[in-house]
C-alpha cells in the first residue's frame, strides 16, 4: 500500500488535469460524449473488477446503475433543490451498494450460466419496478431532474455540458483510485485467489463467499455512482433507459478493454460510446436512404465487436500487452517479463 | 476462459438487441418581410433551412413510427423541388433515439449543437420528449410540432417555444367516450389501458363522458411485457362488451389476437394512436407468423384527426399519395406517412408565413397568430394563450384495411367542456402542393 497510493494517487491527479484541459478544448456536445464516457467507466469499471479479477459474471449492472439512479433522482428532487449533488451521489452509491449486498448474498450461491441467468432477472426485472410505483417512480415516464449550474465561481460562460463532463470525471477518477488501491491491496489478491480455485483459496483461509459478496458490492457501488452520474448528466431516471441493453453494454465495455484492467475498463468505456457514433457518421456519410442508415450503424458496431473477439481476444490491454511484451522480448531476449508476469498468470489461468 | 461461451451468447445477444426489428444570430424580434434571404437565424443560411427531429428508427418503437421522419423529409423534397421556400431549399436531420431517453436527451443536444438546427421538428414520444423540452426551451430552439398526444406540451409560460401536434388523448377519450355513451348504452365496457400518461389522460377523457356504472374492468399493460393474457381474460370475466383502448399498436395486435385465442368477441374502440389499419395489418401477420389476417381488425371503432388515406377524391390525400408514390414509394401508404406529411406541410407553411428571414422568435409568432389550417379535419387550437394542436377528432371505422370516417368532425377542449361538432369548412391544398406566405 505504502507505494502504490501515491502512485495512483499521481496518475489520477494527472489525468485529471488532463480531463480538465481536454474538456475545455472540446466543444458541448463533445463535452456531453466525455461526460458519457465517465459515467460509464464507473460502470465498465466495477464490472471489470467483478468479473476479471472474481471471475464472476453480471449481466444485471444496468439495473444495479437504474438503483443508483432513481435514488439520486429521488434525493435531488424534481427541481434539483434537494442537498447538495455530492450527497445525492453518495446516497445513490450506497443505494447500489445495498442492491449489491443482496444480489451478492445470491450470487455467492451461484456460477457461471446460473450466476448469468440470475443476474439477467435483476436486469429485466427490476426497472419495471417502476410500473408498480407509478406515482412515487414516475412508471414508464420516469423521474425528471433539472440539472445543477455550474457555480458561479466558475465564471458565467461556463458551460453546462462542461461543468457535466467535470462531475463525471471526478467521479470516475474516484472510482478508479478506490479499485486501484484495493485490487492491488490484500483484498485484491484474495479476490483472484478465489478467481483462481475456490478450494485452494479456502486452504488458505480466505472466506469465498465473504469475499465474492464484497467484490459484488464493491462492483455494484460503482455501478450505482455511474447511475448518479449518468442522473447528472442526462437528468433521466426512466426504465427505458436501463434495458438490458445497458448492462450488455457495460459488459461489452469491459471486455473490450479487457477483462480486469482499470485502463481497458477506460479505454472500452470510451468504445462503446464512440464506435456507435463513428458507425453513425460513417452510414450518414454514404447518403444511404433512411431505413438502411439506421440498422448500418448497428450492423457496423456489432460487426467491430465480432471482429475485435479473434483479433483482440483478451480486449484492447490483452492487445497492447502482446505487443508490447514482443517489443520487450525481442530487445531483452528471452528474459522473463516482469512486468507483465502478472498479465500473462492471469490470462492462463482464467483459460 | 471459462466464460467464453457464456461471454460469446451475451456479445451475440447485444448485437441482437440493438438490432432493429423494422424496416440549422440568435433571433429576436419578428422575421422581416420582402428583402433578400439572409442567414437570418441559427440553422437558417441565405440558401438553406436546417430542422431536426429525434425518432425512433431502431428497437421496438421503430416499426411505423419510423417512416414519420421519411415522409417529412419527402414532403421537404417535393418543396425543395418546387423551388423551396423563399428560395431556400429544406433539409431535416434525422437522429435514431429508440426511445430510449437518455439517447433521446444525447441526440437532441447533437441537433442543437452539433447539426445547428433551426428548430426541433415532431420530437417523438412522451417519455423521450418530456426529457428534452426544458432544454429546448431554455436554449430557445422552437420545440415544433411534438409527435405525442400528451396535454404536457400545451405550456406557453413554462414551454413559449413548444407546439403540441395530435388532438391530446383526453380530448380523444372524450370524443371515443361520448360515441361509446351514445351508441352502447347500457352496455358493459371495459379499459384496456398503457400504464402511463397516454392511458391515464386517455381513461380521464372516457370517464367524462361514460357512466361510471357501465365500466366493468380497468386493465392497464406495460409496454416491455407482451404478455397481456391476464388482463384480457379479467376483461373476458367482466362480462364487457366493448373494450375502449388507449395501446400503441403492437399492443393493440395483440389485444386482438389474444381476445381471439380466448373466443372472445368483445367491440374493440381503440384511440387513434393505436389504430392504423396497415400497421395494425403487419403487426398482425408479424405476431401470428402469418397466420392472423388483417381483415381481424376490420369493424374496430376509433377516430383520426387527418383525412382518410382512402379516400382518394379528398384534395389532401391525392397530393400527399402522389408524393408517397414519387419519393417513398417502397414504404406502406399508412397513417404514419400521411402523419409525417401532414406535419410537415403544416411546418413548411408556417415557415412561408414567417417572412423572408424568419427567426425563432417569429416563427414562434406566426404559428401562434396566423390561423394555420391544413389538411387536418378540425382547426388547430395555437395562439398566444394555447400551444395545443388539433381541436378535435372524427369517429371512423375500420373497412378494408382503412378508416372510413363516420358523421362530422367533434371539437371540444381539454377540460370538462361541451363536445361540439365541427362546422366551418374544410380547406383545399395550394395547387401546386407548396403552401405560400
């Protein structure tokens, strides 16, 4: 721990000076894609520890981000004059955070397809909750907030898309310095050990189902925050915006970037949102007549994903590790890559 | 990998679910007349007018709604081959929100600051639009024209930029309750309603008018569980004979094919939103793998606002079939395309009446304060005090695959006000198609 804090504590500072930087140089709407990006790396995030570091599977996070959304949503108000934001936030992470105890108390129960399948319902189901409590959740309407200006101190131009993408981003550097600390931290370990094989780790005193409910938690607070932030950034809480589809995306997002790293987790939440709307651009770029444009985009965001499956098996960090770890080899010779030791333990044996 | 195959299905099955399951100065002050074109607001150059729209083009809300932006951007194309207006040729952005509003709240902020549109043309949908109206209004982007029947957009001091379109569904539930009233009386009715605003406002307008001693069985459905056996069967044990339903139309199919499968035979009344004939047709055949024919949904009683697409001698349905078949022919001739067309000769002609350099503000104005009259059955209800759009509707019945209208156009408002029937006079297009200032 002595070390690794200050060291992700500097590369968070870093890139948030960086964020600060960039989302000044990108225009609004630009501006709205980057604040997207962090909310989802909240969400990518939590489930690539989930899954790459405990090898459990969840196709339930877009569900477990509607708990975090609705519960910010509920606090803020309809006018967005309830407490401040960053108590809504926290009460919206810990809103996920219970859901997670309960979703984790079942799936410490469970594994691979039937861990899958239970995690399914929670993403079908529980955003139609919404229709039970029409009055209090808004049903199929949802809940509404206005969203906060920027402070004043800020100056009066600041713009709102900015102060949006400036919220999401701390937000996602938070969660990223809580999971880098912790997977590097002795609870990290013994989430890969029970990964790994569940009776040597139980051999070796870790407690496999404690464990695997802390690591749905920790996962399912992420996903509550990123469905705080996405409460801030696009003001929406309705279930039609948390389907299934969503928690397909995160995990799409995750592997992608490749399962287990917090920079993949980043570098697949910027995917999602931006090979759409490249696929967009590109089918609105060859006047193609309405119907065909629409689904092409579709078509050639799905087709990337296929593609990246058997060029990229291991994702995006799977992809910059082999080809680094080749650079490394060739100039070291055959020397043991230390660096990447871990990389490659990690891959075999999740094979 | 343990997880491989399991991680395989899921990729297979977001690709799956994405797919689809169907086919641009600030202006103040009022718009100059005479002069040259100039670049007169945002989205406006001296050769051009920029609009946009969000719609569902993929996901369950495509099929039909879809073709909403297609026909506006045919009728665009009729104009821009006609000369355009005031010289500028019409050009509308089309953004895929399927409806799902956190895209609808990312796609309207693309349109506003990205695509730089003039004004937000037949934003479709309640729960997307009603995400995206402040910002509209708060960025001064005329809200023109929303596809919903929802009373919400009706707000000239909170929302001064926002046009409703389509008779609201309590104006609709109105008119449907009162012929219900008036022709089964005595009779049992029963509800069969969306579980949200558009059956609330509908179920609102129906009880105005029916006793509340005829109405036997409320149900409503959720429109993400195709699943509405329970509710048809309670409605079957109610003893109802007419069922009045405000449903979008896949679930209107299966309403009809569930009653079928129950033998049941109950007087369908459905709103006007769930009711074409050859969307229905398609849904019908889609859901029952072809074997239900659209022939099912003949003898339904509903109510349209626009003119029978049947009905070829009306002026209206002639030069909107005439540009379905010239520019979007491979589309189906529904209530959808007549929709879109409609809607967009409406917008074209306010244009023409806003001046040679129109601005927002005026354009604004003029839909407040010229009296706009289309193709619409009942005049529309703008001005300084309403942003509401139709005043009223007509009773049709299904024959044959379209609605054929029966008696005389009802208007009334949208509170506890008299139904009255329509008397003023229909008007005819322009004889060219193209509306003039």
């Amino acid at each position: 721990m002595s070390r690794t804090l200050p060291r992700h504590l500097a590369i968070a500072v870093v890139a948030g000076v960086i964020l600060w930087f960039l989302s000044g140089a990108l225009g609004q709407f630009n501006d709205l894609q980057l604040a997207t990006m962090a909310y989802l790396f909240c969400g990518v995030a939590g489930l690539t520890v989930l899954t790459g570091l405990n090898g459990q599977i969840s196709l339930g996070h877009g569900a477990l981000m509607a708990v975090g959304a609705y519960t910010t949503a509920k606090v803020l108000g309809d006018s967005g004059t309830g407490p401040p934001l960053a108590v809504a936030l926290a009460l919206g992470t810990l809103a996920g955070a219970l859901a997670g105890v309960l979703a984790g108390a079942a799936a410490a129960r469970l594994r691979g397809p039937y861990l899958a399948g239970a995690t399914l319902t929670l993403a079908v189901g529980l955003p139609a909750l919404s229709q039970r409590f029409p009055h209090f959740l808004g049903a199929d309407n949802g809940l509404s907030v206005a969203p906060s200006p920027p402070p004043l101190w800020l100056g009066e131009t600041f713009p709102l898309e900015r102060w949006q993408a400036c919220i999401a981003c701390l937000g996602a550097l938070i969660v990223y310095l809580v999971l880098a600390n912790l997977t590097r931290s002795r609870i990290g370990r013994s989430l890969r050990a029970v990964r790994d094989d569940e009776v040597a780790a139980r051999l070796a005193g870790i407690n496999v189902a404690r464990t695997q409910v802390l690591a749905f938690v920790v996962s399912s607070a992420c996903a509550g925050l990123a469905g705080g932030l996405l409460i801030v950034v696009t003001g929406v809480a309705a279930p039609g915006a948390f389907t299934l589809v969503l928690s397909v995306q995160l995990l799409t997002g995750a592997i992608l970037g490749g399962l287990g790293s917090l920079f993949g987790a980043a570098m697949g939440a910027a995917l999602i949102v931006l090979i759409p709307q490249w696929a967009d651009d590109l089918s609105r770029g060859l006047n193609l007549s309405g119907g065909v444009q629409a689904n092409l985009a579709l078509a050639v965001y799905g087709l990337v994903l296929i593609l990246l499956m058997p060029l990229a098996p291991q994702g995006l960090m799977g992809a910059v590790g082999r080809v680094t770890g080749f650079w490394k080899e060739r100039s070291r010779g055959d020397e043991p890559r230390a660096e990447s030791g871990e990389e490659l333990r990690k891959e075999e044996s999740v094979r | 990998m343990r997880y491989l195959p399991i991680l395989g299905t899921v990729l297979a099955l977001a690709v799956a679910a994405c797919g689809s399951s169907g086919g641009g100065g600030s202006g103040s002050g009022s718009g100059s007349t005479g002069g040259k074109p100039t670049a007169s607001a945002p989205g406006i150059t001296a050769t051009s007018v920029t609009v946009g729209g969000h719609f569902p083009l993929t996901g369950p809300a495509a099929p039909g709604y879809s073709e909403i932006p297609r026909a506006i951007q045919a009728y665009f194309q009729y104009v821009n081959d006609h000369g355009g207006i005031h010289g500028r040729k019409l050009k509308m952005i089309v953004r895929d929100d399927g409806y799902n509003p956190v895209n609808t709240v990312k796609v309207t902020k693309q349109l506003v600051l990205q695509d730089k549109i003039f004004a937000m043309l037949g934003g479709l949908g309640t729960p997307t639009h009603t995400k995206v109206v402040d910002y509209l209004n708060s960025s001064r982007v005329p809200d023109i024209f929303v596809s919903s029947g929802c009373l919400c957009w009706d707000d000239p001091q909170k929302h001064p930029y926002t046009f409703g379109w389509q008779p609201d569904y309590l104006v609709e539930g109105k008119v449907l309750g009162q012929y219900i009233a008036q022709h089964f009386k005595g009779k049992k009715v029963a509800y069969f309603l969306q579980s949200d605003d558009f059956g609330a406002d509908g179920a609102k307008g129906l009880d105005m008018e029916i006793p509340k001693s005829q109405v036997v069985s409320r149900q409503t459905y959720d429109p993400t569980n195709v699943n509405i056996g329970p509710q048809m069967q309670k409605i079957q044990q109610s003893g109802a004979e007419v069922i009045a339903s405000f449903s979008i139309p896949a679930f209107t199919a299966l309403e009809i094919l569930t009653d079928l499968k129950l033998n049941y035979k109950p007087q369908l009344v459905v709103s006007s939103v769930g009711s074409d004939p050859t969307t229905l047709g398609g849904l019908l055949k889609a859901f029952s793998k072809g074997k239900a024919p659209a022939s099912l949904a003949d003898g339904m009683i509903t109510d349209g606002y626009l003119p029978s697409l049947g009905d070829t001698a009306n002026p209206w349905t002639s030069l909107f079939k005439g540009i379905h078949d010239k520019y979007i022919a491979k589309l189906p001739w529904d209530g959808n395309v007549g929709y879109g067309l409609a809607m967009a000769y409406t917008f074209v002609d306010a244009l023409a009446k806003a001046g040679t350099n129109p601005t927002r503000q005026s354009i604004v104005k003029t839909i407040e304060s010229s009296n706009l009259r289309g193709p619409g059955l009942t005049p529309f209800r703008y001005s300084k005090d309403s942003h509401a759009g139709f005043t009223g509707v007509q009773i049709g019945v299904v024959k044959n695959g379209a609605v054929e209208l029966q008696g005389q156009p009802m208007t009334t408002d949208d509170q506890s006000g008299a139904i009255q029937p329509f008397t003023g006079a229909a008007v005819s297009p322009p004889a060219n198609g193209v509306p003039k200032a």
